[in-house]
C-alpha cells in the first residue's frame, strides 16, 4: 500500500482491525470504532461521492465540530483523489462563500443546521456547489434544499456503488500517490485573506515522521481532538500523525466538555494554540483567588517552589535535597490536583504552537509540572519545522530544527525553511506561491536569530517588528504576551516605532473573569462596556501593566493604554479564526483611538453601530478613559524577544 494517508488507514485495518481507531463520545457514552470500521465508512462515503459525480481534483468542503465524520470524509474524499478543504465552524455566512467561492468548491460536508443555514444563505453565489451534505438530523427534518442530503444517505449510495462496481474503492486508492495533494488547508490570514496552501501526502508524512523521531508517540497512546479541525495543528496530530503511528483519537461530545472528557481519556499528548494554554493560566488563577486566605498562601508559596525548580531545570541545575523535598511537597498539595483538574495529569508531552507564548505562561506549566514545548511552524511547512527536545527547554526560544529541516535566517532577518514537509504552494495562485517559496527555500515572514546553542528565537511578524526612538528593536507580540498573563486580559494590541512617540496599548478585558472580581468586591455592572469604564476595573488593569513595564527595557515601556469598549472579535476581522490579531486591519479600524494614545489627552469619544433584531441600526458614543503611566525609574532588563536579529 502507498504511503498515503487512506492508504495507511488501509493498512491499519488490515494488520489490527479490531482495535479502536476513533473515540466519541456521545450521550455521556464513549463510542468506539474499529479500524476496520473506519475503512469500511471511509470506504462507503468515498463510493458514495463518486456516484455523486465527484472526479479526481474536485473540491469537497467540510465544516463543523469534531466528529469521526469529519475524519471519515476528509479520508473519503483523499482516497478518490478529491482535495478536501477544512473550514473553521465559527466562520461567519460571507466568510464561508469567500472561501467555497475561491475552491470552487462541488461538495460541503456541513456537520448541523446551523452550518447548513450558513451555506444555504451564500449558495446563491455558488453555482459550481451541487451537493450539501449533514450528519447533525436534528432540526433538519423539515428542511427541503436541491442536493442536500444526509451522511448516511451518501454511504447508503456508496454501498450500492460498490455492489455495482466491486473493488472500485481499491482501485482508485490504488491510483493516489504520495506527492498528489492530500488537504487545501487556509492560511492563518493575518495580514490578508486566508489563501489554501496544497499539502500532499508526502508533506503531512514527513512532518508526522519527523515529530515521531524527536518525540515518540506509541499505537497504545491517546489523543484528545478538540481545536478545530481546519487547523494545521490539529491535522498534523489528529490526522497525519494518527495515520503514521495508529494512536487512538477521541473526540469529545461538546466544547463544554472537553475538560472532563480529557480528565476521562487522560491523553498521553496533546497539542494546543497559546489561547488554550493562557486560559488555562487564567482559570487557575481566578480559582486561586477565589478561595481561602490559607490556601491562597499555600498556592503561592508551592507557585515559588514551582517556579525555582523549573527554573533549575532550564538552566541545568540540580536542586538541593531540602528544595527537592518542598517541590515534593508542593507537588503533592498543589500541582497534581491542578494538572489532575486540567486534564494533564497523563500527559507526557504537551506543545504549543501556532503563535508565539509568553515566557510567563511557560513558567507556569513547567512549575507545575507539565512537560510544555514551544514548536514553530507554518500552514506551508505543514504544520511544523522547529521543536524543543526533552531536558532542552528555553522558555524564550522554540527550539531546534526537525532532523530533517534546513533553517537559515536571512539577510534582513527573516526565518527561512526547506524541508521535505514544505508545501507545493497556493491553489490557484501562482503569484503568491512564487513571492513565497524560492529555491525551495519557505519565507516565512517572521523575524528571528538562532542563539549560540542552536536554539530559534523568533521575535515577531518581520513587519510588526519595530524600532523605538532610541534603536532599540520592540516586539509588540512579546509585550503583548506578558499583558494577556494576567486573568482579567484576554487580548492586547501594542503599538510602538513608526514615528511613535512611545508605546501604547489597546486591552480588551476578559468580561468573565473580571465580572467574577467585580462580583467579589461588589462592583455592579450591566454589559461589557460598563464593566469596561469602571474605575476599579482600570486601577486592577494599571497594577498589571505597572508590573509589566518592570521587565521591560525602559524604551519598550508602556506610558499610555486604554481599556476597550468591545471585545475583539474575528468575525470583525480583527483577529483570525486562530485568534491571532490582525495588527494592519485593528490599526486601520482604530486609528482615531491609535492617534489618541499617542497624543496627550485623558480620552478619546469613539462611535459605534448596533443593530437591533428589527434590522434598524443606530449609533452610540462612547467615551474611552486613557491611563497614563511613569515608565522611569524601574531596573532594565535585556529579554532575548527584543535583541535585535543577526543578519548574514
């Protein structure tokens, strides 16, 4: 059987087919799949698409929640030579029609009716879309629409294809090879719209070999599949790897879930954007406040402990034997039933990537104990090209080269990547793919050095790096990181260089953590925005960012922020479906708020359009606080995010 990725699910199902392939759970129940049954399904939608007419290069969109159908026709559709193309189930109707639009897309595998709503209301525009196709009936009995039918309606045509046409699947499994494109993955989009990167087999393999060579994953070990499927990091894990090493993959039955559902499997790895991994900070915290004065003393003091031995371990140290006797004991008080309440307890190895974390956040799951490594990657290297080893951990860098992966730092020091996992460029747009890839060689767009051991430091988007008026290169992202540490910030923007005076920042608060501490301090409120003009609200923020500056170079300081008036959003498009922001669009959209910053004044009026049910829409001011801070005075500290790179 070719290396591909049906032709590996094949194989699966022939030298184990009665083990567990895929995990749901449903109605409190886990469901399992054989690997025989899962060829079997992937079998019976692969026939079925062919009866619908789909042909070798047609496009099948699929959208919605994690679920073996996902899976189930994501294989379908490789294994007849069809491009699969994974859509994020958050993305708003005219986002949706973008993209279906710009594939061309014949057939949508939509998981419910609220995603069959979104492709009914842009279908108009879809001429080339024929078919679309639930595995979610309920509220869809009522529905009548040209093409739309049900998941097992397509396998029932599947079925009596095969019975038509026997060993018709083998056949065309048979004819995909590895270098035909496997998966049109989107782009993470920040400084444009998303465009489809065309992954084949061979790419998704490589990465998935690559990884199992710095870290191995063993048949018998557990995933968790809960980010959204269109990710890279969730294909390379959940797909590619699952098919490469034959791990079982559990999906849990809701978002609500997840939590426990992990805390049930206890997943030997797990891999999560820095969103994720800040939440989780942010729970633990909220949690610790929200307690007894006692056992707040006991979590920071185990936090101390927690933090000296990782910072110990990084340096490679050994602590002495009464620090190893406390760390034993904050272990056994404190981090296991943190880890135990988060799901982590089995893990073995935990990663993140897809932007970059605060060293903060590091410390954090490293003191309690949880093995977290930086990765770094794009969508066009499939998902990964740099890692941290075992025992070899930076909380600034992201690591080493994969074995195979050549990294090299340009002249004007941008990150550059060529390795058998880059992909074979953009569909249908030849111009990006040449302004991408040359020579073989992956522009990746970031900025970046390599330190004298080896190790990756990247600093930010080559184009948000910035220098201050006294030279020094600032790294909005890295300011941004240590703000969103705290657990009343969700997101900030900083803003710097270009002619600015001094540095600014636009913070979003986190409405549910800081209405739970207003609550605690009998603060009332109404909406986000009243919740966001409260004096209290803003001395809880000007603590955190005064705590910041601190280990901030003094230039690099903030001296102005403001607290906004909404939440940043991506169906605003001021972040991406990846919850990265968008700095060129939040810049433009927010200039008057931007210029207000830099100035001198104590506020700035900004105006926004609501729209009721009725569809009537009205305008609405709202006066913004600006807080202005002292940035002398305090220690200066040289952080690697703002060394400048080496160029050569």
């Amino acid at each position: 059987m070719k290396a591909t990725l049906p032709g590996l699910l094949a194989r699966h199902a022939a030298d184990h087919p009665h083990e567990v392939a895929l995990r749901e759970k449903e109605f409190g129940i886990w469901q399992e799949t054989t690997w025989a049954e899962y060829l079997s399904r992937v079998g019976s939608f692969a026939l079925g698409l062919l009866d619908l007419g789909v042909r070798a290069g047609d496009r099948i969109a699929i959208i919605g929640d994690n679920r073996p159908e996902w899976v189930i026709a994501e294989l379908a559709a490789q294994a007849i030579g069809a491009l699969p193309l994974g859509l994020y189930q958050d993305s708003i109707s005219s986002e949706l029609g973008k993209m279906l639009e710009a594939a061309e897309v014949r057939v949508i595998v939509a998981e419910d009716q609220e995603q069959v709503d979104k492709v009914l209301e842009v279908r108009d525009g879809l001429p080339g879309l024929e078919t679309i196709v639930y595995y979610d009936p309920r509220g869809m009995y009522a529905y009548e629409a040209p093409g739309l039918m049900s998941f097992e309606d397509v396998e029932g045509l599947g079925d009596g294809f095969g019975d038509r046409f026997p060993g018709e699947f083998d056949r065309r499994l048979a004819e995909v090879g590895p270098d035909d494109v496997a998966l049109l993955c989107t782009t993470s989009g920040t400084t444009s719209i998303p465009k489809l990167a065309m992954l084949s087999h061979a790419n998704l393999l490589a990465m998935a070999s690559q990884l199992q060579e710095v870290d191995r994953m063993e048949p018998d070990d557990e995933f968790v599949s809960f980010l959204p499927m269109a990710w890279i990091g969730e294909q390379m894990v959940g797909v590619a790897s699952a098919m490469l090493v034959g791990f079982t993959v559990n999906f849990p039955e809701e978002t609500a879930t997840v939590r426990q559902d992990m805390r049930e499997i206890g997943p030997a790895f797990l891999m999560s954007p820095p969103r994720i991994w800040e939440n989780m900070v942010s729970d633990v915290q909220v949690m610790a406040e929200d307690t007894t004065r006692l056992k707040r003393w006991i979590y920071g003091w185990a936090m101390k402990e927690g933090a000296a031995a990782a910072d110990a371990r990084v340096q490679g140290g050994r602590a002495g034997l009464p620090a190893r006797i406390r760390h034993r004991v904050a272990d056994w008080t404190v981090f296991h039933p943190i880890r135990d309440q988060l799901g982590l307890d089995r893990v073995r190895r935990a990663y993140t990537g897809g932007a970059a974390l605060g060293p903060d956040v590091f410390r954090f799951f490293h003191a309690i104990g949880v093995n977290l490594k930086q990765l770094y990657g794009q969508t066009e290297v499939s998902g990964i090209s740099v890692v941290h080893r075992d025992g070899d951990i930076r909380f600034h860098t992201v690591g080493t080269p994969f074995p195979e992966t050549e990294i090299r730092i340009s002249d004007d020091g941008e990150i550059l990547c060529r390795s058998p996992a880059v992909f074979q460029g953009y569909f249908r747009n030849a111009e990006a793919t040449a302004e991408t890839l040359e020579e073989g060689w992956l522009h990746s767009g970031d900025a970046g050095y390599f330190e004298e051991d080896g190790h990756l430091v990247v600093i930010d988007r080559l184009a948000d790096v910035m220098k201050l008026p006294d030279g020094t290169n600032f790294s909005p992202q890295y300011v941004e990181n240590k703000l969103k540490f705290s657990p009343y910030i969700r997101e900030a923007v900083v803003f710097g260089g270009a002619g600015a005076p001094f540095v600014t920042a636009m913070i979003a608060i986190d409405m549910e953590n800081a209405g739970q501490w207003a609550e605690r301090h009998r603060i009332p409120y109404t909406t986000f925005t009243d919740l966001a003009r409260r004096a209290e609200i803003y001395r809880l923020t000007r603590r955190h960012v005064t705590n910041v500056n601190k280990d901030l170079p003094t230039a690099a300081r903030i001296r102005r922020f403001l607290l906004l008036h909404k939440e940043l959003h991506a169906d605003d498009a001021e972040l991406t479906r990846t919850r990265k922001v968008r700095r060129g669009h939040i810049a433009a959209r927010f200039a008057d708020i931007i210029g207000a910053l830099q100035g001198d004044g104590d506020s700035v009026t900004v105006a926004t359009e609501i729209t009721y049910q009725d569809g009537r829409t009205a305008e609405v001011a709202h006066e913004l606080r600006i807080e202005t801070l002292e940035t002398g005075g305090a220690r200066r500290l040289e952080t690697a995010a703002l060394r400048p790179p080496e160029v050569g």
